[in-house]
C-alpha cells in the first residue's frame, strides 16, 4: 500500500506541512528520504522495518553500506544513496559550528555593513536590517529602487518582511547620490510612518541611516527617534 492511500495523518509529507518536521517520528523521516516503499510494505513501514535492525539509531544507520542498505527488500541503488547522503549531511551539519550572527550596536556599525551595498550607487536605494533582541542580524535586503533623488518605500512590506523574520527591530538606511546627506521631508515623514507602525507591531525602529560613500546622517544619533 503507497503513502498515498494512507490516512492523512500517517503520510508523512503532509504531516511535515500541517504539524511540522519536529512531529514526525523518525520512520516517516527516512520515509520521505526513501519516497516508496515496496510491493507489501509502505515507506514508512520500510523505514520502519530498516531502523528497528540498527535498534532506532542513526548513528548506527550511518555505518551501513550501500550495499548494506540495498539487502532491504524495496531498497535498490537510488534510495540508498539517497539514505547515505542525508546522514552524511547530518554529519556535517553537526560537525559545524553555528556561525555567530554579526551584532549592530551604533549607527556606525549600520553604516560600516550597508556601505559597500549603498555607498557608491548612482540612483538611491532603500534598504532594512532586521535584527533580534540582541541586535544581531537575522535578515537584510533592498526594499526599493527609485531615481537619483527618491526611492519610496511601502513600510508595509518592510514590516511583512520584518514580521516573516520573527525580527523584534529594524534598522532602515537609504542613500544620496548627490553626496547631501541633509535629510529631505519625505525622508522626515517616511522615518516617523515607520517609528508609529513598529510601535504598532512591537518593532522598534531602532535607526535610519542617510549615507554617501563616506559618511552618514543617523536619526538616532540626532535625537530625531
């Protein structure tokens, strides 16, 4: 019987969409890394039947051969390869270290990372840093693209991106081709819209930066937030 005329709730792709990867046993794990069973057995009793021989541990699992693995009926040279190379990514995975998130502590250090993205750009660009309670950078990107004078951006879709990021504050910056880092009123207006919605949503705004090839204009700094 195939995966597909399971229930719902025992067909382990779905599972992993609705529940989530944490609530699927380690059986329907191997199942979708397999994606069949055979003739007699699902892929989840196959993987089943397969980690009951290594008593349930991976580590045991990992020391199989292909070859090892191919003596289990429904298992041919594709699946096991497929088996071998998801524990070998496990593997590495844990022999790695977590990298450490880099940290933004003043407007300089806003500047210093968003300089080589923004500084010699001959139209202006807005740009977010979205960071975490410790103001390290969990996600950074271009949000708008405009003129040599103005790029507007839908702080709307600042806050989605921020919100989609689980980020608990942001830092927004945004060039002048002209070198002038005066900031302009729609500059005023655009940075108080973002402060009063992430007010709103539990976002600070925690800067927006104005900047050119070699300096800055921060708003924090200035005691304009």
């Amino acid at each position: 019987m195939s995966i597909k005329f399971l229930a719902e709730d025992d067909r382990p792709r779905e599972k992993f969409l609705m529940k989530g990867k944490n609530a699927l046993s380690d059986a329907e794990l191997l199942a979708i890394i397999m994606g069949s069973g055979n003739r007699q057995e699902s892929a989840v009793d196959l993987a089943r039947r397969i980690l009951i021989t290594v008593e349930n541990n991976w580590h045991q699992l990992s020391k199989l051969s292909v070859k090892d693995l191919m003596k289990f009926n429904g298992v041919g040279e594709a699946k096991a390869i497929s088996i071998a190379s998801a524990l070998e990514i496990g593997r590495r995975r844990a022999a790695q270290e977590v990298p450490e998130r880099k940290k933004m502590t003043c407007s300089k250090d806003v500047f210093e990372f968003l300089k080589p993205y923004l500084g010699d750009l001959q139209t202006e660009e807005f740009w977010a840093v979205l960071v975490n309670q410790n103001n390290r950078i969990l996600h950074f990107s271009q949000l708008t693209t405009g003129g040599i004078s103005s790029s507007i951006v839908d702080v709307r879709i600042l806050f989605k991106t921020a919100l989609e990021h689980f980020a608990t504050a942001v830092f927004v910056a945004h060039n002048h081709p002209s070198g002038n880092l005066k900031p302009s009123q729609e500059d005023i207006r655009i940075t108080k819209q973002i402060a009063e919605g992430g007010n709103f949503l539990n976002i600070k705004l925690l800067d927006h930066l104005i900047l050119n090839q070699t300096s800055y204009y921060s708003f924090a700094d200035e005691g304009l937030l």
